[in-house]
C-alpha cells in the first residue's frame, strides 16, 4: 500500500470544474482533500482565498 499527494492549482471561478475532471482520472482510492486556505484582506475587510488543493490518493 502507498500513498500519493497531488497539488491542484485552483481559482473561485474554476475550482469545482477542476476538481471534478481530476478526481475523474485518478485510477486509486481518494483519501482526503485538503485546501490551503490563505488568509487576505479585501477593501471591505478579512476574507480568505484558497490558492491550491492537496489531494490524498491511495495506489496498490
């Protein structure tokens, strides 16, 4: 049993697109994903903007 961790480059507008059509090519089990999630500040206060995605997959 081994693992692998991918890096997903994603943005607001494309991220369920992305995430969909990656996950769809993947042969092995999904374990986790897991956003990086990066705090901002925006002219109307906090906010915060995931940059990439960090997926877990399980390989035989």
């Amino acid at each position: 049993m081994s693992y692998k961790v991918h890096r997903l480059e994603v943005k607001s507008d494309n991220m369920q697109e992305k995430l969909e059509r990656f996950l769809n090519n993947l042969s092995g089990e999904i374990i986790s994903i897991i956003p990086n999630v990066k705090p901002t500040m925006m002219f109307f206060g906090g906010s915060a903007k995931i940059d990439y995605l960090l997926i877990v997959e399980k390989t035989n």
